[in-house]
C-alpha cells in the first residue's frame, strides 16, 4: 500500500489542475491527522452539492474505503469482559470518528424556522464541538454564511479549519487554518475538484492509521554519523584525539553513540571521519555489535554540509539518520519515521525544548510540525534547538556544493519553504561540546546507556494537591514528600522520572493543552526550587463520555507502555505511584510494580 504523501502526490499527477494546492493538501493531511491521532473527531459541513460531499467524506471516514481495517485488539478483550460468552461481531471495521452537520433534520429545521438558516451549523459546531477537533466547511463560493458562522465558532472552542472552496479570496478562506482552493471559479467545476481533493485525503488518512504493513515497512537501518571534528573547545582537556573519541569511564564517547544506535536496530553505520580519521578506523574496524561500519573520509575540511553530502552517498537506502557524534541521546524512531511517511519533505530534524540556547540552532516550527525558521547559536535562554540528530533523505543534499555549512548554507535559507520537518524529542541528551558537560558525562553517560528505569508518578493527589481539574498555576501545591521522593530518582543515573495523568478536563473543555502546558512548565519550577526535576510527562487527553474510549486514560496502560516504549524501559524494574485503583491497574497492566503514595506518606510521617 502507498504511504500517505505519495497518495496525495498520485492524485496531483492524476488532476494535474490541483499542482497548487499540493501544499494546502498535505497541511490538510497533517491537521485531520494530528486530530484523529490525539483522540478527537472531525465534522464536516455544506450546502447543496457540497452537502453530499458532505455525507460522502463521512462514508468514506468511518468505514474501510480502499483497504480493510482491522480492530485493537484491546476492543475485543474488552468486549469479552462486557459481554461474556458472546463472539464479537466479525463484521465491525475500524473507523476515523466523523459527524456530518448536514443530517439533522429535526434540528436544522427548527433552528432555521425559530433561529435562523444561517446558524444551523454554528449550532452543531458549538453542540459538538471541542478544543483539538476539525471542522471541514466545504463552500464552493467561500462565502455561505452557514459555513462562515461555523467555522468563527470552532476556532472560537479551539478547533481547527480546513476548507474545501475555489481559487477566490473569501471569508471563510482567510480565517480557515487551511485552504484548499481549487482553481477553478464555476461551481459545478470546483466541485468537480473537491472530490479527487478529498478521496485522495480520506484515502491517506486510512493509510495512517489502518495500514500496519505499511508502519513496519518503514524501518530506517542505516545512519550518517559525523566524526570529523577537532573538539577545539575541548583542547584543555582532550588534545590528542578527535573529539567524538574522547574517552568516558575507559571507552570512547563514540562507543556509547553507536551502542545506542545499535540498541534502535540499525544495521549499517557510516562514519565521516576527518580530523585523525585512523585513530577511529584503527578501533572500531568494519563492525560494531553486529552493525556494518563504513567510513567516508574528509580529505579536506567539507564543512557540516559537507561531509554529510559526501557521506550520504555511501547510503544504500532512500532514507538515513544523520547525528553528531559528540551527541548522545534518545532517538524515537517511531516519530521520525511516523512523520516522514507522510509528509513530502526532505529531512525531519530532532528538536528540544532548553532553557539556554546560546550553543544550538534554534527552531520555530509551525502547527503541522514543519520548519518555519532556523537560525544559527543566537544569544537566546529558553527555545527550542536542533537536537544534531535528522532524518534525511538519500538525495537531500542534490545541488548543493562539496564544501558549505549544513546550518547556515541549507537549513536557514531552506526553512522557511516548508520541505523540512521536526519532531519533539525527550530523555537523554549529553553534548561534550565543553568541558563542563565533559566531565559530567564521566558519570552521567555509562548509566545513560544501559536501559533506564523509569519511576512512574502520578500528577494529581500524587505530585500536588487534587483540587479537581487542576490548570491555573496560582492553585499549584506540592506535596513535599513526593518531592522528596522524586528527587532521590534524579539523583540516580540510571532512573528517569516520569509523570503519567489523565487530563479528562480537556474532553470536556474545561481547558487545552497549551494551558495544561503552561501548568507543567509551573510545575517544573516548584519542583527546580526543591532540587527535583520530570524527565518526561505523557499525559491522555480524553474522556470516554465526551471522546469515546481510547488506550491511554488510565486505568488503561497506553500511557506506560507508550513510555517504556520510548525510553527503551523494562517494565519489571520501574515503578509506579500513585493514590488511585486507576493508577495501580494501569501498572499492573503495564507490568510495572505499583506503590501507594499514602503509604510513603505514612511512612515520612512517622519516621
């Protein structure tokens, strides 16, 4: 099966005429996928023919169109605890949740004969509608007044808006958060348009969340890792030897960047080797682990670029990691490659969120996770930076000389044209760009590269005081002896702290996610006062009487597992506290050991 940017790019070269909505396409993609994937819905809206595309997007959404979809296997457990003794129907299909605004009779009716025509979809928008949704208003003219009312209130109650319209400037196109705009002005042709537009979107769609072939058919096994440098600011302390070859606890720092990427299953390793190349040659020969190691020598100074261009042609595949190797850190894999499948650019960079960004490139990255802008070690504190560490494509470098800068020659003038991507990263991350983080990393990185243990905590009633839906800052109170607690975890190397919460205030939009944000960076400042610090914090936006069901809200174990997953964890040597059943199932599910933190309370107070 296709992945989901070649369908969109089937149907380009199929209706040639839609070459300059290609862009709105994939934007369009991203945001319905972005919805979908968080738990949300989407609802669509028209009038007339648009009406029936309307009613047809739903059909097309909510059961197979061109592939089978085949069901969690966590529905049919659930369906035997509920219905015992009973076989689950053979029949159900996956389905992508999707409300058509245009079926409700009694209430259109009614609204427009005792309100007015002109809310009957605004109506429905406010009913149904919640923060992280999508509304698709489909409007020939971009001017219905029906559509515009809905899609002012759904970006009123935080929800996007993707329109399906003609090549004019109108109402509805300038507050959409995308605009599709066929090129054409008559209303019978611009529908004729519209369809292949959303047949190829419903199709991608299907691609991305029902084609598990397709998921695993994406493994990246081979990664360009840059050895060249002289580690000038590591003179004093390092002199003899390239930088990535400084030595940690008796082994080269390169040592743990390959075990790493050994760990992720990576196959093939290319080395661009420049400053005292042999030395590296000399130790680590043509295998590591198990992986194939090749090298790709700098004669001359290249450049990052460079190098990286010359390297890239060692690489057998169409797709490549490229990462310094001064750099250690945790790489998802799941991320890059969930983002490349889909969307048409040449590279997918690594990003972190860090206070002081004096030594980075740092990043503004848009909505749909494309690069909007880079800029190269600006004097900024807080930001989010370029980790070192891409997904790259075999060709990306195509026309670019043998000798520039890959950040101030190709990724700051590239940027802003929308061909390159990012994705947050988290856990591990040692740089020994100085001494300081050089000497650190004698006791930090040996723990570092076993598998972490993860100490799980619940947020609420755990962490700080349960007041109920718990998202002004001001209304924050720690609980000090979890504090305690948390901080003897970060003082062991090989432990990661990590917060797992179910947010059910969001379904019910009570608040979104920027505002649960804005309370966890609160967070992470009362706990830095206290000497504590979270890892990382997963956390399940849904509620079953306003989302549906999903694998994350606990007591369900979506929420570990997605954790352990990342962090490369075994769930037999974490632990989880919490002060609800809900959080003791969900360890047991996940199979991590639970603890009640009643009882480490009771136990501080009477100790």
């Amino acid at each position: 099966m296709k992945r989901p940017y070649e369908i969109l790019a089937e149907a380009i070269d199929r209706y040639p005429n839609l070459k300059p909505c290609a862009q709105a396409m994939e934007e369009a993609f991203g945001v319905l996928a972005r919805s979908y994937r968080s738990g949300r819905k989407v609802l669509v809206c028209g009038n007339g023919g648009s009406a029936s595309d309307a009613e047809h997007i739903v059909g097309e959404l909510m059961k197979s169109f061109k592939e089978e979809r085949s069901l969690p296997s966590s529905f049919f457990d659930q369906f035997s605890v509920v219905n015992p003794g009973v076989d689950p129907p053979g029949w159900l299909e996956g389905a992508l949740p999707t409300i058509s605004l245009v079926s409700q009779t009694s209430l259109m009716t009614a609204f427009s004969n005792d309100e007015s025509a002109a809310g009957v979809f605004a109506q429905q928008v406010y009913g149904y509608g919640r923060p992280g949704d999508t509304l698709i208003a489909i409007s020939t003219s971009g001017t219905s007044p029906n559509c515009v009312h809905a899609a002012r209130v759904a970006r009123t109650l935080g929800m996007k808006v993707v329109v399906l319209t003609g090549s004019a400037p109108s109402p509805l196109s300038e507050i959409s958060d995308v605009a599709i705009m066929v090129p054409e002005t008559e209303t019978y042709r611009i529908q004729e348009l519209h369809l292949p537009v959303y047949h190829a979107l419903c199709a991608a769609l299907e691609a991305e969340f029902f084609c598990e072939s397709l998921r695993a058919c994406f493994p990246v096994r081979e990664a360009v890792v840059l050895v060249g440098g002289r580690g000038t600011r590591l003179r004093s302390v390092v002199s003899d030897v390239p930088k990535p070859m400084a030595p940690v606890n008796g082994k080269p720092f390169l040592h743990y960047v390959l075990e790493k990427l050994c760990m992720m299953g990576l196959e093939r390793i290319v080395l661009a080797i420049g400053y005292k190349g042999n030395c590296i040659k000399e130790y680590f020969g043509s295998s590591f682990q198990g992986m194939e190691i090749v090298y790709s020598q700098e004669a001359e100074p290249l450049g990052t670029g460079g190098a990286i261009k010359k390297a890239l042609q060692n690489v057998h595949n169409e797709w490549a990691y490229v990462l310094n190797g001064d750099t250690y850190q945790d790489i998802d894999a799941e991320k890059f490659a969930s983002y490349a499948s889909y969307a048409q650019v040449k590279a997918v960079l690594g990003t972190r969120v860090v206070q002081d960004c004096s030594r980075y490139g740092t990043i503004d990255v848009s909505k749909d996770g494309r690069i909007e802008a880079f800029r190269e070690k600006m004097p900024v504190k807080n930001g989010r930076i370029s980790s070192g560490v891409y997904l790259m494509r075999k060709d990306a470098l195509f026309g670019m000389p043998s000798v520039f800068s890959l950040e101030s020659n190709w990724l700051e003038p590239l940027a802003p044209s929308g061909v390159l991507g990012a994705v947050d990263l988290v856990g591990s991350f040692i740089d020994i760009g100085i001494p300081k983080d050089y000497e650190q990393a004698q006791s930090v990185l040996p723990a570092c590269s076993k598998r972490p243990k993860l100490a799980f905590f619940d947020r609420d009633g755990t962490i700080n005081v349960d007041t109920g839906h718990l998202f002004q800052p001001e209304e924050l109170e720690l609980i000090p002896e979890t504090v305690d607690l948390m901080r003897s975890y970060n003082r062991r190397g090989d432990w990661r702290v990590v917060v797992v919460t179910n947010q059910a205030g969001i379904a019910k939009g009570l608040y979104d996610e920027p505002q649960m944000h804005r309370l966890h960076a609160a967070l992470d400042k009362l706990l830095a006062a206290k000497g504590a610090s979270v890892d990382a914090y997963y956390f399940c936006p849904h509620h079953p009487d306003y989302t549906g069901p999903c694998e994350c809200r606990k007591p369900a174990a979506g929420l570990l597992q997605k954790a352990l997953h990342e962090f490369g964890a075994i769930p037999s040597e974490c632990m989880m506290y919490g002060d609800k059943d809900t959080d003791r199932l969900a360890a047991e599910a996940a199979g991590v050991p639970f603890v009640w933190i009643q009882d480490v309370l009771e136990k501080e107070a009477l100790q």
